[in-house]
C-alpha cells in the first residue's frame, strides 16, 4: 500500500514537471511572436519612413496632386462689385444718388475685407514641372523624430538576437544622416538613407517568414542604390544598381506561386524595371525620376 502510494505521488509530481515545462515554453513562444510582431510593426513605419524622406528630396510624392491656397485680390473683388452694381442699374433703371452713395459704401467694405478671402484648389504636379525646391525644415523635423522611436526599435531587435554590428551601425547611420540634413546637403542626405535603409532587409531576416514582403524590400533597397546616386551622374554605378534590381527581383517574384492578378502586376513591374535601364541608357534625369516614381509605386502595391 504505502509503495503504491509513492508510486502515486511520484507520478503526481512528474505530471506537475510536465505540465509547468509545458506551459513555460507555451508562454515564451506567445512572447517571442509578440516581440517578432512589435519589431514587424517598427520596421514597416521605419520602412515607409525611409521611403517618404527619400522621395521628399526630389519632391515626388505618391499622389501628383497638391494643394494651393490663393488670395482673391482686391482688383478681383473690386471688379466682382462693379459687375454687380452695373447688372442691379440695368434691372432697376435710375437710382437716387443716396443708394449710390449706400452701394459705393458696401463695395468699399467688401474690398477691406478681402484680404481674408482665400482660394483653394488642386493643382496637378510632376517631375517635370517640379522647380526643384527642398523644404529642408520639414525634413530636419522628421530626421529629429526618428529619434524618439530609436531606442524601442533597437531594445526589440536586441531581444530577438539581431547581429549587435548591425543595429550598432544602423544608429551611426542615424547619426550621419542628421548631419548631412543639418547641413542641407542633398546627395550625401540621400546617400545616408540609402545607407540606412540597407540595414531593413538584414533585420526582416530575424523578424518574418513572409518571402514576398522580403522580396519586394530587396528589390525597393537595390532600387533606392541607384536613386541615390542620381544626382553625382555616375551613370556606371546606377546602371549596376538597376540591373542588381532587375536580378533581385526576377528571381525572387517572376513566375512564384500567386494568384493571377497579383502575377499580372509583378510581370508589370519587371518590364518597368527593364524601362528604367533603359532611362539611364539615355542619362536623362528627368526620364529616370519619372519612370522611378511610376514603378516604386506599383511595387508598393504588391
């Protein structure tokens, strides 16, 4: 009886063992996904930052639409007036010269305040017609944020046992990139991003199994290599970057398993690559940024 009884209790407790082993390991692969899935979310904002900084320097943005406010001048208003009084003359013949005088004194307050009127209307943009302008303050502010998201992004990949050179030099290039924004140079600002940007694919390789998505940043990072170079005119570097392009992204997403609409814009996507080689065959900034502007986003659409 009393064997049967330590039997019983042995038993008892290697259950108990197995079970808290059990939920030990259940509660640390939940947390593991959950930092895996944190980290995914602060690479795609990091990502789209990035993406929104480098654009911003040549001012493409993804709709070619923007918005301009002007002032309805005074002569505008003036003669919006006038109109009026010469169409109420017609309608109501001879006027007493006391409502003139009434009517001369609202169009006068009406043109005091005009300069409060204010128009607003869309006006359609492009490379092109681009005059070329940096805002250099808006882009200081969001270099300046960045800051604020550093620590908790570096935190998460220390966590999930990212190479400790990698996030070391991805908050040098941090660095690097304030102080060229700071001194508004633009080739080594865009430079730096690219640079920074570099370092996305190394930490997708901790953070998710997601092939496509891993795909399609490769492709966005060897695109971003030649985009940044455009302004030196070192037309051999950015040819080399364009066909590591093509290559990156040929063999990862051309003829994948994939439902047949999203394979009609990745077949799409490989001949606007292959159009852009052909805009630096022709060294043609404008042609290049065009074409750029048109195939990053299709891939954003993947």
């Amino acid at each position: 009886m009393k064997k049967y009884k330590k039997f019983l209790f042995l038993f008892i407790i290697i259950i108990a063992v197995v079970l808290g082993v059990f939920l030990y390991t259940s509660v640390s692969k939940e947390n593991t996904v959950s930092s895996e899935e944190k980290s995914l979310s602060e690479i795609e904002y990091l990502e789209k930052k990035l993406v929104t900084l480098l654009n911003q320097l040549n001012n493409i943005e993804s709709r070619n639409y923007n918005l301009s406010v002007s002032k309805i001048t005074e002569q505008e208003e003036s003669s919006q007036s006038q109109s009026e009084e010469s169409s109420k003359k017609e309608d109501s013949g001879t006027e007493s010269e006391s409502n003139k005088n009434n009517q001369q004194g609202a169009s006068n307050n009406e043109q005091s305040n005009v300069e409060d009127n204010e128009e607003y209307t869309l006006k359609e943009d492009g490379i092109l017609n681009n005059n070329g302008q940096i805002d250099w303050d808006d882009i200081k502010k969001e270099v300046e944020n960045l800051y604020s998201q550093i620590p908790t992004i570096t935190l998460d990949l220390y966590s999930l046992d990212v190479a400790k050179e990698d996030v070391l030099g991805f908050n040098q290039e941090i660095d690097n990139l304030t102080i060229s924004v700071q001194e508004e140079n633009k080739e080594n600002t865009l430079s730096n991003l690219s640079k920074i940007y570099e370092f996305i694919p190394r930490f997708l390789e901790k953070i998710t199994d997601n092939m496509t998505y891993k795909a399609v940043i490769n492709t966005k990072n060897e695109l971003f290599k030649a985009y940044s170079k455009l302004d030196s005119g070192n037309w051999d570097e950015i040819s080399n970057d364009v066909t590591n392009t093509i290559n990156i992204y040929s063999n990862n997403l051309i003829n994948t398993n994939t439902d047949e609409n999203k394979q009609y814009s990745i077949n799409k996507i490989y001949i606007m690559l292959n159009e852009l080689q052909n805009a630096v065959k022709l060294q043609d900034r404008a042609i290049f940024l065009i074409k750029y502007e048109n195939v990053l986003e299709e891939v954003n659409n993947l």
